[in-house]
C-alpha cells in the first residue's frame, strides 16, 4: 500500500503543486475579504 502511495504521489506531482498553490490562492483571498471591511 505504501508503495502504491508514493507511486501515485510521484506520477501526479505536478498537479499536486497546482492543487496547493490554489488552496494557498484561496486562504490568502479569503485572508483579506476578512481584512477589508477593517480597512473602510
């Protein structure tokens, strides 16, 4: 099983980089619609 991860892991690594850099997008947007009414 192990072995089926790390292989599913390494055969998508590409788009697990773009699946965490659009979490990353989405917590920093969501980061400042929090922090905008603040600034009005």
């Amino acid at each position: 099983m192990l072995t089926q991860i790390k292989t599913v892991i390494r055969n998508s690594r590409a788009t697990l980089v773009q699946d965490a850099f659009g979490v990353l997008v989405l917590v920093v947007m969501m980061l400042v619609a929090l922090h905008v009414p603040g600034i009005a």
